[in-house]
C-alpha cells in the first residue's frame, strides 16, 4: 500500500533560498532527482507488499516511513533500501543518451551529473535515517540482537554525524543548505534516541500479533532470567524455540511474548512459568 507523498518544510525552505539567489533551476532539478529516488524505494517496498504510511521529501533525498517492525526478511529490505540509489544509475545513463542527443546543455548536464552524484553519495553516508545508516542497522540486526542492534545503530550514527558536523565546519561553514540538513539529522537522531525503547517494543508486538515466520532456531537460558531479558536477545530474520536449562523444558517464543503482553509478566523469571 503506497501512502501520502509529503515535502517536508526544509525543502520549501531550499526552494525560497533557491529563488533568492537565483539557482530555482537546480532546485526544480534536484526535486526531480529526490522525487524518483524515493519513488524506487517506494517501488520496491509495494512489490514486496509493504506498507507504506508516507513518503517525505527533503533537499538531500527522502524518507519513506514504513509500517514494518524490523521482522520483514533482510533481504527485503536490502532490496528496498538499495532501490533508492540503483536509481541514480540509469538516470545517469538516460541523461548521458539525452546530451548526447544534442537535447539539453552542457551546463545542464554536468549540473544533472552533479546533483545525482551528491544525493547518492550523502545518503550512503552511514547516519540514520539515510540509506547509509539504514544498511548499518541491517547489518547491525545481522550481527547483534535486534534490541542491541538498534542501540549501537544510535551510536555508531551519532558518531559520523559528529563526524559530518567537522568536515562542514572546516571546509563548507558557509553552506546554509548543508547545515538545515545536518538540523535535520540530528533532530532525527535524537527522535530516534528517545523512542529506542518502542522500536523495540513494536518489533516484538509485531512478532507477538503476526504469525511470524524465519529461520528455526533454538535460545539457552537460564530458569532465573526475566521474560524481558530473554526477549532481548531475539534476533531478527530467526523464529525461537525457548530451551529453559535444569528444567528440561522447550517452549515456542509465543509463550514468552503472550507472558510479556498479556499478561503483564515482565519481570517474571522464565523458570515460573513452567512450574
């Protein structure tokens, strides 16, 4: 389901610089450029039968916000994240056969060229919520419990923005564009900081209220641990069975989430709940 197209106000505000200092012509180029990036993620995602609540555009790219928990298969999402800059490729190409056509300058050119090859290259840049710190947490997720994943996620991007947030003092401090988009960012980051403990709680509400298919695999615990410490150590993409040691007891991951959201067993220790 594709949902609302939305530009977010930082765009308007590019656009308003834009005709101040005569450069509107870039700003309608580049709006074309964001517009079919986001529409290949938006593509993808529809194929897969995401859905998909709204699609922002910003100066430097977009976002497309998902009703989608982290419990889609990874390659899905690979899929859709790649979707948005395997765009930029046959753009360059069809805007290369169009020069090459004699139909548009080339001044024109070098500027497509040069706007597509910004956008691709900032939203690879590893910092959430571009396409960058998108694939850092598909690779986190990989590596790490999907709770854990998402909390070095928050850390590694606040990082390369600190990063980001050096190179523009040093080398672009004038460029007032590139600091609405670092403002951006940040309040991003920090949205996503302070909401860490529901993305985790919508990723297991999702496994709890969908019948949730992935990778059998088994999780050793002890019969002391809270029903919330194991859940924590879900992984994405792996369906659970619960093995609880001294007990000789085997319990699908249901049991676990039925405990933690009906009822209210949260910090119950596992062992409890087969005795």
């Amino acid at each position: 389901m594709l949902g609302k197209l939305t530009i977010h106000p930082l765009f308007w505000v590019t656009i308003g610089l834009a005709i101040i200092t005569g450069r509107f012509k870039e700003v309608i180029l580049l709006f074309t450029i964001v517009l079919i990036h986001e529409l290949g993620h938006a593509a993808a995602a529809h194929y897969y039968r995401w859905r998909i609540s709204k699609i922002v555009l910003l100066p430097f790219g977009g976002v497309a916000i998902v009703d989608e928990h982290g419990n889609r298969p990874i390659h899905e999402e690979f899929v859709v994240i790649l979707a948005g800059p395997m765009q930029h490729v046959w753009m360059v190409g069809v805007g290369f056969f169009i020069f090459e056509g004699g139909l548009i300058t080339d001044s024109l050119f070098n500027l497509f060229i040069f706007h597509n090859m910004i956008v691709l290259l900032f939203n690879l840049l590893p910092i959430w919520p571009l396409d960058g710190g998108k694939l850092l947490f598909l690779l986190y997720t990989i590596i790490f419990p999907y709770k854990a994943a998402h909390r070095h996620m928050i850390y590694s991007s606040a990082v390369f923005l600190f990063i980001l947030i050096l190179f523009t003092v040093f080398w672009f401090p004038e460029q007032l564009s590139l600091w609405l988009v670092i403002s951006f960012l940040a309040a991003a980051h920090f949205k996503e900081w302070k909401h860490h403990p529901y993305v985790y709680i919508r990723f297991l509400l999702d496994r709890y209220t969908k019948v949730y298919v992935g990778k059998e695999a088994t999780l050793s615990v002890l019969p002391h641990m809270r029903v919330s410490e194991v859940l924590s150590l879900l992984y994405r993409g792996r369906h659970y069975s619960i093995s609880i040691k001294e007990l000789d007891v085997c319990a699908d991951e249901q049991v676990l989430l039925e405990a933690y959201f009906r009822k209210k067993q949260v910090g119950c220790a596992v062992g409890t709940l087969f005795r």
